[in-house]
C-alpha cells in the first residue's frame, strides 16, 4: 500500500516521507513537501533502493543526516498546467 506520509514509522516531522507501493521490486521513495500556495512539488530526494531509503531515514531520524530542502539550489521540470 503507498502512503503519501510515511513519516510516522520514521519518528521525521519534514520532510514528508513517500512510500509507494513496490511489494518488493521497483522500489520508489521520496522526500517531498508541496507548496499549497505555489502548487508546486518539492522533491527533495528519491530512493531506488529499499535499504538505502531504511539506511536514510533512520540517520536522519537520528540527527545524523539532513537532507538538503534549499530550494534555490533546485531546477524546475518544467510543467505546465
């Protein structure tokens, strides 16, 4: 099952956390934010691997690591509506 905020499991406040449904293969997980009042959809990191995106999260709900959610230094993918 996917879950849009997945940061409960995780004990991580932001960014929000996806988990998509894989059962096991094709793993995707992000870390994102969307701005309501920009409508846009921060993506702040994407994860192909399951133990990579467990490794992660468990640093970063440790203090260990932080992700970098400067928005100035993102690229815009260019769609539009």
């Amino acid at each position: 099952m996917q879950e849009l905020k997945h940061n409960k499991e995780w004990g991580i406040e932001n960014p929000n956390i996806y988990k998509g449904a894989s059962n096991g293969k094709n793993v995707f997980r992000c870390a994102y934010h969307f701005s309501r009042d920009e409508q846009i959809l921060y993506i702040y990191e994407i994860w192909l691997s399951h133990d990579e995106y467990e490794k992660d999260c468990d640093l970063i709900k440790k203090g260990k690591k932080s992700l970098n959610m400067n928005k100035s230094e993102m690229f815009d993918l260019g769609y539009n509506s």
